[in-house]
C-alpha cells in the first residue's frame, strides 16, 4: 500500500499547493482591491517642525542714560510702534504711536499699591511671564507650581537679533531656561517661544507657560471688555457685577483633550481673544501650537484687582493614571514635552476699529493674510437652504439590529418638489443615514440601504435633484466607531493620554486621523458613482485630537489631514461641508452647519457678540441650529438673522417618533408635513437678506435693549428687535 | 463633586443609544421628563433656560420669597439686609440694613404677606422682625410665652410662612417639633406640621435584641427637622425635609394634616426648597440628585433639569443652592450661596405649552387642553405624555378609536380600557345577534362535525406510531380530570420523547404567544423591546430546576421514582397551562381594567391546578404517603431555593471573574 501511494503523493501535493497559490492569489487580489487608500493620495506638504531659532549671542545691556522715569529702555521701533523694555522686571511698553497710547506687559509700579492681593499672586501681576513647573523625581513628583520674572533664582538675559529682542529666562535652581522673543510687526506686537529655546536639565520640567498674562490688564469699572472666543464670541465687561466664581475663562483652542470634554461646552472654535480699553483695544491671534494653548480670562476679584486674558503654552498635560484596577488613580503628567514653537501676534487697534467688529475685522484679514478665506462668495439671488434629511436608522428591536426608514429617496424627491413649488429656490440636500443597515458601522456603508431604495433609487434621486438644479451631499461620519464595526479598536483607535485606546461614554472611540482619510477616499469614490455632489463630513469640523502612540500624532497634523480629506471631497465631488467649523477647516469647506450662534452660558460671560460671524460672512455661508431643533424657534432665528446665517432644517417624511428607539431619537419633531408651511415663511424671511449673501459685515451694535443693528458691505442694515420679534432689511443702495 | 442624578442612571437605557450628537449650543444641563405610566425618565427638550443672573453684590443669599407683585425677597444673611429685587433684576430696596431696632443680625427666612408687610426670621436675634412695604421697621415677636413651649426650646427661628390671618408658622433651626405657630398677638398656639419619626424594619429589629444600655448608645432615632416651608394661594402649607424615607415634600392644610399622605416624591432625598406656584404646580430643588424637579399638583414628578456643581462657571448650574421661588409668569428663581448669585429661568416656548397643557390635564380641563397638546406633539412626537392628553380628549370627542390608539402610545392602561370598553359595546350593539349566531353555529358545528371526523379517522388504519402518539397526546387530557390515575398510568409505560418534546414546545409556543399577543391591559409595553430569550429562560428555569430537585429529594428520601418518571410526570403537569393559555390569551384581549378580575381568576385557577398536577405527579412518582409528599415539596421547594442562590453566587463570582479576564484582555490589547 505505502508503496503504491507513494508515486500519486507528489502530485497530490502539487494539486494542494496549487490551490493554494490560487486561493491566496483571489485573496491578494480581494484585499487589494479592498485596501484603504492612504492619506498619501492626498498630497499634502509636510508638517511644519519646531523650527524657531533661538537667539543665543552677546547680551545686551542697555545703558542707564537711556531708561526713563520708571527705568524702561527703547529696543525696538518701526514707523507705528516702538517697544520699551524693562531691563530688571522684564516687563514691555508697546507704544502705538498714531494712537498715542502705550500697552503694558503688566499693570504700572503705581498703581498696584492698593493692591490687596500678596505673596505669589501679586509678583505675577508684576511678571509678563508665568511658568508653571512640575516635579519629575521623588516627593516633588507631579506636584505643581510657580515662578514668573520676580523669582529670585532667575537670569535674564537681553539678546537683540536682526527683527526683535529675545529675553531668557533661566531659573537656576529648577534649571529650567525659556527664551520669549519680541518683534514688532506692521500691526503690532509678535511674540515668540521657540521650542529650542526650552531646556529642561534638573529635576523639573516645565508644565505650561503664560506669556503676558496681564497685557493690557484693566481694573474694575473701567470702560472695555475682555473678548474670549466662547461661542461666536463673547465680552467681560469691565463695569459688571459678577457671581462668585471660583474659576476664571479657562479653555482650550478647540476643545480639550479627548478623554475630559465638557458636557455641552462647545469647543473654541478660532484662536483669538482681545482687550477694549477706552479708545484702544487688541486682539490676539495664536498662531503657533495653538492647538495646545489654553486662553485664560480672570475676572477681577478671583486672583487680583485686574481683569486679565492671555494665552497659556501647554507643554505637558496632567491625567489620571491607573496603577491597578482596585487602588485609586493617581494624578501624573506626561514625560515628554510637546516639542512646539509658540507664537501669538497682537494687532492693536484704535479709533473707530478699536471694538468687537474692528477685532473681528483684523482676524478676517489675518485669514486672509494666510490665504485661507478664499475669495468672496458669488451673489445669489435667492439664499440656499441647507435641508437635511434623515433616511432612517437603526435600532434594536427583538433582539437584533433593524433598519428604520424615516424617508425613502423617492420621498426625498417629493419632499424636495413639494418644497419648491412652495417658492423655495435653492436646496442644499444632505442626506444622511443612507449606510447599509444604519450609520454605526464605520467599515461598511455599501450598498446603500435597499429599504431606501437601495442604489438605483439613490442614483435616481441624485439626478432629479440636478434635473432641479439642487446639489445632493450625503452625510457620513468617519471620526467615531461604534464598537459593533468589524474594525479593531487596537490597531485603528485613536489613543488617550494613558496610552489605552480612548472610548467614550457610549463606548465608541475615535478613528486615527489617516485611517479617517482612508475611510473618507473610499466613500467619496464610491459616492462619485452615483453622482453625488459632496459629503457632509460628521466631526471633521469639531474635532481634533492628539493621538498618543509612542510617537504621538499632534493636534495639528489631525487637522492638516482633515483638511486635507475636506480639500479632496471639493476637489473630487463638488462640495464638502462640516458642523461648528473649528478655523482650520475654513477656505476647505463651502458651508458650515451648526455654526456657533449662542453663547456657552458661561457666568463670566457677559455678552454674546458676532465675533466669528463678521470675519467669516461674505467668504463662508454658515447655518444655525436646524429650524426645528431650537429650543426657542422665534428667537434662535432672529439670532441667525442678526448674525446673518443661512436657513436650515432637518426632516424626515414620516412621523420622527419612528426613529424613537435610535440614535436619531434627539432629533424629536422632524415630520415634513408639520414642518412644510414653517419653512416656507422662514425661508421668505430669510430671503429678504439674499442680497448680503456675498456682503462682509462691518459694523454690528446694539441700539437699545433688545435690538441690534448689523451693517454690510453695501450700507445695508439688518436692525433685529427680540422685544417685539421683528427684523428690518434696509437696503443700502446699489452694490 | 459631580452627583450624577439618579435619573442618569435611569436614562441609562437611553444613553446607550444617545450616540454622539452634534455638537451645538447645548445647555449645560439636560432636561429629562418623568413617563408616568412607565416609569422612565428620558431626555426632551428645555422646557426651562436660564435666562438672569442677578449678583447685586449679595454676600449670602440664604433664602428667597416671592411676593404677590412679583417682588422677590432675598435674605443676605452675611450683609444682615434683605434685598429687594424686581422682576427685571434691579435693586428695589433694601431692608434691615440701617442702625436701630429693625437692624437685622444673621436672618435666615423672609415671607412677604399678600399686603406687602415683611416678616423676617432674623435668626441672630432670635426673634421675629416685622416690616412695612417699605421696608419701615414695625415691630417685633419674641419667643412666645407659653406653657405648652418646651421649656428648652430655643427660639432661633430660621424659616417662616405666614397665612391670610395673619398666623406665622416659624420654623426653627434643627427643631423636630415642626413649625411653630404664633398667632398675630405673638401668642403661640400649638407646633404644627412635626414629621413623623421613621419606623424602620431594623430599628423593629433593634427593639426587639438590644438591650437597654446598647439602645441608649443607638443614634436616637428622631423625627427630621423641617428645611424649609412655603405656603400655596389655596392656604396649604408645604415643608420640605431632606433624609431618606417618604414624606419629604408634604402639602399640609390648616389643620396639619398630609394632604399627600406621606407619599414618596421622586428626586426629594437632599431637598433644599420647594415652591409652589399659582396652579398648584410643586418645583422642588434637590442637592442629591442635583436637580430642579416639577412636580403636578398631586406630586407626581414630571420634568427634571440642572445641575450642581461647586466649581460652576456655568449659567444653569449651581454651586450651593439655598432657596427657590417661582413668580406669576412662572420664572423659578434660585438663590444660590456659592455663587452669591440668583440664577433666574424661563420657560421656553414648548415649555409653556407642555406645562399648560398638563395643567389643564390635571384640571381635567381635556378638551381646553388640545390645542396645547396638539402643538406639543408638533414640537415633540416622543413626549409619551401627549398621547395621554390627546387620549383624554378623543374620549370626549367620542372618538374611541383614535383614543385606544393614543392611550396603547402612551402606555395608558386605564385610559385604554375605558376607550376599549365603549369600543367593545358599540361593536357588540351592532354585532350582538350575529356573534350569537356564530357561536351557535360553532357549537353545533363542533358537535356534529367532531363525531364525523371520529368517524372518519376511526375508519382509517393509521400507522402504529402515530397511533401511540395520539394516544400518549390523549392523556394529557386525562391528567388533567383524573390525575392519580393518569399518573399511575403514565409510571407504568414510557412514554415517546416525541411526545415529550412536542407538550415541551408547545409550553414554550404558548409562552411566546402569551409574551407578544396578551391583551394589552395586561402588558402595556413595546412588544419589540421585549428580550425573548431572557423571558423564556425565566419561564424555562423554574420547571428545569423543579424536576432536577424532584429527583435529588426523592431519591434521597426513598421515593421510587427515576429520572425519566420524573420529566415524563412534570411534562404532563403542564396540562392546565397548555388548556388554559389560549382562552387566557383570547380573554385578555377582550376584557377592560374592571373585569381584569375574571381573567386573574382564571390565571389563579390555572396556577393552583398546575401546583395540585406537580404534588400529586410527585405523590404517584415516588410512591409516597400523603403527609409525606408535603414534606417532600417542601424540601424540594427548599432545595430549588437552595439551588438559586447557589447558581447566584456562583453567577455572580464568575461574572467577577470574567470581568477580571475582560479587563485583563483590555489591558492587553488596548494598553500594549
């Protein structure tokens, strides 16, 4: 027997190892045809690195002749500024000189003696740093404190180099160095840490740096306000009364790491704060490593008579690590510095420009400076509107996952008729919930759901909609997965700070960065198919993260990389849209939803104003909360009328309560038929401003209580009166 | 310091599927409405917003009144003034500020009367101050001089409410003799209103072990002092008291009875203040839950929001609330020490129409109530409560139909059934004559047509197995009229497993009928949400853990029975559920609330003969006396208990164990 079989086992073997070759060569070319394209077909240039030199060379010590009363020196000047400082405190004059007014690093020698507060907290009001250092070794480990320009371990040193004048600081005990380097500019002051100026060599390391805290620091009762960026943008004044609080405004440049965000507090979604004094104010625009600076407002009274904002240069974060899974977290902060360069520019303003609108005004330009805005949008005769329309979801019923359809495509078509022979002239559609079985899995979206008619129905649909002249974007999420995708969290997830990967609260967790670009590719071929005009990208416009492998991917590279899928989605379909619209998305989307409108209600907020608006209206089309999903329908859309956003809705052909067992389930009224008549007027209302479509708005104020007044380009006026709920369009001539 | 509210943890089985929403101006709290008929709580949208925050330079609100003209009082318990402060926020006066003898010390309590005149519990100097309109000083109220008044009672009055005749109702710090009332003239008449002291299982328990000298070193247990207390436009009178236990909120008339009736509201364990505004409506504030609660006019809990939190930067969000009060348009206010603030909200426009429409509900009002019910639904088809009030109104429309359909959305049995029962008495008006017919017709039919099928059958030569099949199926019947002697049959043959599995699936088919058709008065709830497996096991265990304690026992205590005995035998004691689900299933479906009796009759009837099959299946199986079978079930009945909370245990320990294997998989693979 073994003899006999011997001659057919080589070929037996042969066969096997030819099924084999085949069988791997199909799954080869399976995978290889199902491979995810890689951010690399993007073609983004690379990253910038820390590149800031840092000055080191013969210090400079200015004379004493040349001091004046209170002992600053002149080191920098160009035709509008002229920069003293002070050779001892360090503290800096900036002199605008067509102004005629001097900004101060901190609050003058003489005018702090009735200063109640001592010790600690009144040397940083008199320091224009404040570094913040932790302990890295023994009982000092992860403990937290203090040093600014009075501590008695410090060296300065004065350095002038060929545009500014670097001073270093070295605290000799902690050995710790940091240089901040001064410039003047066209308009006004940039101030620089270079990240190769840090040197950390004892046992200390440096947590977070402020750099001129009190610039332009102002008492109580004073005529001005702080500007922060909590929503579209908000005022301190100087002159409120004020809660008690135990904190001042205290926020990260969009939004916080990962693992702590804030219920309901809408992330900073622009990089700039300002001060108004009298006839003059600033407003500062973080530009290098903003993603991981902190803008810090203290109301006075919380840690000294002042009012006070700056930015604040986090250079590690603080976490609770877990030892073991029955003792307590402890408190540690990362090892590793974030290795990058700092910069804020402050463009002083004064006169007429010297308010919201002149500070608004000047961030516009900087966007544009960086040719980030675009052009100008063109004219239209009649506003679009954004209508969204929820296909359906999933939900759980019986025990399994189970489709709901809320609107089939050929509803969507009716719907959208319906609309337009009600005299509504331009749609924007974005469709979402068209993913096979539901949007959650984040690995399979085709083919599109056959309970909607699956993908003839949608190619259908899309071609009507052109037939009508309207674009049709779909909405897609490629940030969040839900944990029942067949994708694993380990190798694709974004990690948190204690190096596990991050989930949230409803156990999803967060996709890498290229991984998102993958998935967006890939949609965006097979959506390119069936015609469609662009994606409404889910979270690309409200999010950023720093994924903490072992080396980590920064919160910049996260946004170059959605900015490049956003750049891409226009290029490739037409058009991309987002939510919030976080500034590094601007001039890579043609419309932003959810716009930041409101206010975060904060206490120490005193006053909403339309800082974000101004610089973006006439570049960037942008929309409120969908019309029936306000909390207050009347005044939520006077707000994006005075703000001037877009008309918006989010609709479903049956009844919404179907959808009340999915994820959908918040969106709580939706039914076309209740809503048809509401967005008719509405979008007459809205109308009424089409002419200001592709208008800059340059003035906006209050007039009275309760009524404002916004101002255009072309001498147009929108006066909007919440008191008795009514709005004015005055037109301002030709344009 | 975050508390997370125990109705988060209710919504949990909404969170689940509360994926990430998009980011927008959200409120730094969630509003939550309380399903009555459910029982959940889940997320809607504001009903209220913040909408003033009102500093004025307040040292310590402590406490806050509202008066008829819209006034609020606000003790600054640190600055020894009260404040004065109009509807729109401003300053109207201060009061008790100045030298002299209206100067206050500490107070703690304010109550403006319908005239105008301010009653201050100026707890510093322990003493009642009383002032004009204006803020005139007018007089004073000392402790009171009577017998009656505990000797030991200190007169440090911090809270005080004061009726249309002038009579003060004072409550004191820490005093568990209730409110105190002091007549106009400042003579007392009696404590009003005391709480009750708990009387707890294990302070019962207590009593009955400890000693005298251990109970004396016990935590006395004592009536709870009253927090704070308001009074309604109708006279009642409302105290708060915090602790755990019912009777937090009680709604008090003038002779110092409950109204409520001791009744458990929802959200009151940590209440700080209560409120009541013009329609009854009840607004409690809570730090253990963290949440501003409405309550309707009866208690019942119906919205939820805020938040608490003492590091609060945020409008909606308090620090160390103290007091609240609701004004005429329905502003709650709220007083807050933390953030010497007053934080002010305002209804939204939905909230207006929800509130009113359930305050019309609540009146009975139903047909008023459409219009506000009908624009609720526009602005939110989740509200279950809608459906309710729609309900209402089709029932005095006439409308049944539409009615059975909004009560079965809403989950309402007793609205349903009252819809049902006009429902079934119009159709059985028309269809009286030709139901009786039908029904004569079947019987007739049933008769004739059963003995021709015999017949028919009888004439046939059937194969020998599906004969015994039959005959097994036949017993069953015959368990059911003569069980000894079926049981005594059934030991002495075995019978096909066929058999056994079909009377098995049968049981389970009934059960599964009986989860998702019983009549909706008997199970009011969302058939698709029902978990069918965990159901059925529920229904399986117990006949499973029956028959294996049966056969341990019994073999143990000499019974002859074998295991096969054993299934075969409780097989058959199935036999009154298998005859009488059906007839239960179709009855439920007919019957309303008030006849809900016959079908729990029937459902008794059905368990104490399912009980008598397995006793005397036991009797017969094992051979035993009468006596002893007693003793035998209930050893068995000991032993299934026993069995249970082994397997609980030992489900709970390796539950453990399996969540360290999770974690331990998770640190593996998330961590490296």
């Amino acid at each position: 027997m073994a003899e006999r079989s011997l001659p057919i086992r080589p070929r037996t073997i042969g066969i096997l190892f030819a099924a084999l070759l085949v069988v791997l060569g199909f799954v080869s070319i399976l995978s290889g045809g199902e491979a995810l394209p890689t951010p690399k077909e993007l073609n983004l240039p690379p990253l910038r690195t820390a590149a800031m030199p840092d000055y080191e060379g013969q210090p400079w010590q200015p004379g004493a002749a040349e001091a004046d009363a209170e002992g600053f020196v002149p080191a920098l000047e160009n035709g509008k500024f002229a920069l003293r400082i002070h050779p001892q405190t360090t503290q800096i004059i900036v002199a605008d000189k067509a102004g005629g007014y001097d900004w101060r690093s901190n609050p003058p020698e003489a005018s702090l003696k009735d200063e109640t507060v001592k010790g600690l907290l009144l040397s940083n009001l008199k320091s224009p740093i404040v570094l913040e250092y932790v302990g890295t070794q023994g009982d000092d480990r992860s403990r937290r404190d203090q040093l600014n320009a009075s501590s008695k371990e410090l060296r300065t040193t004065l350095t002038r180099y060929d545009r500014g004048i670097q001073v270093t600081y070295a605290f000799e005990k902690k050995r710790i160095r940091v240089v901040v380097q001064y410039e003047l500019t066209e308009l006004g002051l940039l101030v620089r840490v270079p990240d190769q100026g840090i040197r950390e060599d004892g046992e200390y390391a440096l947590y977070s740096f402020d750099v001129l805290p009190y610039f332009g620091a102002a008492k109580a009762g004073e005529d001005g306000y702080l500007f922060v960026p909590d929503g579209p943008g908000g005022l301190i004044n100087f002159n409120a009364s004020r809660s008690s609080l135990s904190q001042g405004y205290v926020q990260q440049i969009y939004g916080p790491e990962i693992s702590r965000k804030e219920r309901g507090q809408q992330p900073i979604a622009f990089p700039a704060f300002g001060v108004k004094r009298g006839d003059h104010a600033y407003v500062a625009v973080v530009e290098n490593g903003k993603e991981e600076t902190d803008i810090k407002a203290m109301p006075a009274g919380l840690k000294s008579s002042y009012y006070n904002v700056g930015a604040s240069f986090k250079y590690r974060e603080e976490y609770l690590r877990r030892t073991g899974r029955l003792q307590n977290p402890v408190k540690a902060v990362e090892t590793d510095r974030m290795k990058l360069d700092r910069s804020v520019e402050y463009r002083l303003l004064s006169g007429s420009k010297a308010d919201y609108v002149g500070m608004a005004e000047s961030y516009r330009s900087r966007l544009q400076e960086d040719g980030r805005l675009g052009s100008k949008l063109a004219p239209v005769d009649h506003v679009p509107l954004n209508l969204g329309i929820i296909g359906g979801n999933s939900e759980e019923a019986y025990s399994r996952d189970r489709y709901v359809a809320a609107t089939t495509f050929a509803q969507a078509a009716d719907m959208v008729k319906e609309l337009k022979n009600g005299g509504v002239d331009r749609i924007r559609i974005i469709y979402s919930g068209w993913q096979d079985g539901g949007d959650f899995n984040a690995t399979k979206r085709f083919p599109i759901e056959s309970k909607l008619g699956g993908k003839k129905a949608a190619q259908a649909f899309v071609d009507e909609m052109h037939r009508l002249g309207f674009p049709v974007l779909f909405e897609d999420n490629f940030v969040y997965v839900d944990v029942r995708s067949a994708v694993s969290a380990k190798s694709n997830g974004a990690r948190g700070i204690d190096g596990t990967v991050f989930f949230t609260s409803w156990n999803d967790f967060l996709l890498k960065p290229s991984l998102t670009v993958g998935y967006g590719l890939e949609t965006a071929g097979k959506l390119k198919e069936i015609g469609v005009d662009g994606i409404h990208f889910n979270w690309l416009g409200e999010t950023t993260f720093r994924d903490y492998e072992r080396a980590p991917t920064e919160r910049a590279e996260t946004e170059r990389l959605y900015r490049g899928l956003l750049d891409y989605a226009r290029k490739e379909l037409g058009q991309a849209g987002v939510y919030q619209g976080n500034d590094f998305t601007i001039g890579a989307v043609d419309y932003i939803a959810d716009f930041p409108l409101y206010s975060n209600y904060n206490l120490i907020v005193d006053e909403s104003v339309p800082f974000y608006p101004i610089a973006l209206h006439g570049y960037v089309p942008y929309y409120g909360a969908p019309g029936n999903v306000r909390n207050d329908y009347e005044r939520e859309f006077l707000k994006a009328i005075e703000y001037g956003a877009l008309p918006s809705f989010v609709l479903t052909h049956d009844p919404a309560r179907k959808l009340k067992n999915t994820p959908s389930s918040y969106i709580y009224s939706s039914r076309f038929d209740e809503w048809k008549e509401r967005i008719r007027t509405e979008y007459r209302d809205f109308d009424r401003l089409s002419k200001l479509y592709d208008q800059a708005i340059v003035d906006h104020r209050k007039i009275a209580d309760d009524v404002f007044v916004t101002v255009y380009e072309n001498g147009a006026t929108v006066t909007v009166d919440y008191g008795r709920n009514t709005f004015a369009v005055q037109d301002g001539g030709s344009r | 310091m975050w508390k997370r509210m125990a109705v988060l943890v209710l919504a949990t089985a909404f969170l689940f599927v509360s994926a990430p929403l998009p980011a927008s101006a959200e409120l730094p709290y969630r509003t939550y409405f309380n399903d009555a008929n459910s029982g959940d709580w889940s997320r809607i949208q504001a009903v209220y917003v913040p909408d003033r925050t009102i500093s004025l330079s307040l040292e310590e609100p402590v406490d806050l009144f509202i008066g008829d003209d819209d006034d609020a009082y606000v003790v600054d318990r640190a600055a020894n003034r009260i404040v004065v402060i109009r509807r729109d926020g401003t300053l109207r006066r201060t009061i008790g500020d100045a030298e002299g003898p209206g100067a206050l010390k500490a107070p703690e309590g304010v109550f403006a009367a319908f005239d105008g005149t301010v009653y201050v519990a100026d707890t510093g100097n322990e003493r009642i101050a009383v002032y004009s309109r204006e803020g005139r000083w007018i007089r004073e109220y000392k402790k009171p001089d009577s017998s009656y008044l505990p000797a030991d009672t200190y007169f440090v009055p911090s809270k005080i409410v004061v009726d249309k005749r002038g009579v003060m109702y004072i409550g004191i710090s820490g005093s568990e003799l209730g409110l105190l009332r002091v007549d106009p003239d400042g003579r007392f008449t009696g404590a009003f209103g005391s709480n009750k002291a708990e009387q707890s299982y294990s302070n019962w328990l207590k009593h009955l072990i400890l000693n005298k000298e251990q109970l004396e070193k016990e935590v006395a247990n004592r009536p709870r002092a009253i927090t704070n207390a308001t009074i309604g436009s109708d006279g009642f009178i409302y105290t708060a008291s915090a602790g755990r236990g019912s009777g937090n909120i009680r709604k008090l008339n003038p002779g110092g009875f409950d109204t409520f009736r001791n009744k458990a509201l929802q959200n009151t364990e940590g209440i700080v203040d209560v409120a009541v505004d013009r329609e009854g409506f009840l607004y409690g504030i809570d730090s253990h839950n963290a949440a501003l609660t409405l309550y309707d006019p009866l208690g019942n809990a119906l919205f939820a929001f805020g938040d608490i939190d003492s590091e609060s930067v945020r409008k909606g969000v308090f620090g160390f609330p103290t007091s609240l009060a609701v004004n005429s348009a329905f502003e709650i206010w709220v007083a807050d020490s933390k953030l010497k603030n007053i934080q002010t909200f305002k209804r939204t426009p939905f909230g207006e129409n929800v509130l009113t429409a359930i305050m019309l509900f609540a009146k009975g009002d139903y047909e008023k109530s459409k219009p506000y019910w009908e624009s609720v639904s526009a602005q939110n088809e989740m509200f279950n409560m809608t459906f309710q009030g729609l309900g209402k109104v089709d029932l005095e429309e006439k409308e049944y139909a539409e009615a059975i359909e909004n009560f079965k959305t809403a989950y309402d049995v007793d609205g349903y059934s009252q819809a049902f029962w006009e429902v079934r008495y119009a159709w059985l008006q028309r269809h009286l004559a030709a139901l009786f017919a039908v029904v004569a017709a079947a019987c007739l039919g049933i008769k004739y047509g059963y003995k021709a099928a015999r017949r028919r059958v009888r004439a046939r030569a059937w194969p020998p197995r599906l004969v015994r099949y039959f005959l097994e199926l036949k017993d069953i019947g015959y368990v059911l009229i003569h069980p000894y002697h079926a049981f005594y049959k059934l030991k002495e043959r075995t019978v096909s497993w066929p058999v056994i599995v079909a009377i098995l699936l049968a049981a389970v088919g009934y059960k599964v009928l009986a989860i998702y058709f019983t009549g909706f008065v008997f199970n009011p709830v969302d058939t698709s949400q029902i978990n069918l497996p965990n159901k059925l096991i529920f229904f399986a265990v117990p006949w499973l853990t029956w028959i294996i304690a049966n056969y341990l026992v019994c073999s143990v205590r000499g019974g002859e029975g074998r295991f096969r005995e054993v299934v075969q035998s409780s097989t058959y004691a199935l036999a009154p559920y298998l005859v009488f689900s059906l007839p239960l299933l179709l009855l439920s479906n007919i019957v309303v609330l008030e006849e809900r009796v016959l079908v729990d009759a029937l459902h008794q009837a059905m368990l104490i003969w399912l009980l008598c099959l397995f006793f005397v299946s036991m009797q017969v199986i094992h051979n035993f006396e009468f006596v002893e079978t007693i003793r035998n079930s209930l050893i068995t009945a000991f032993a299934i208990g026993i069995i249970w909370f082994f397997a609980f245990i030992v489900s709970g320990l390796t539950f453990n164990l399996y969540d360290f294997f999770i974690q331990l998989y998770r640190e593996a693979i998330y961590f490296g």
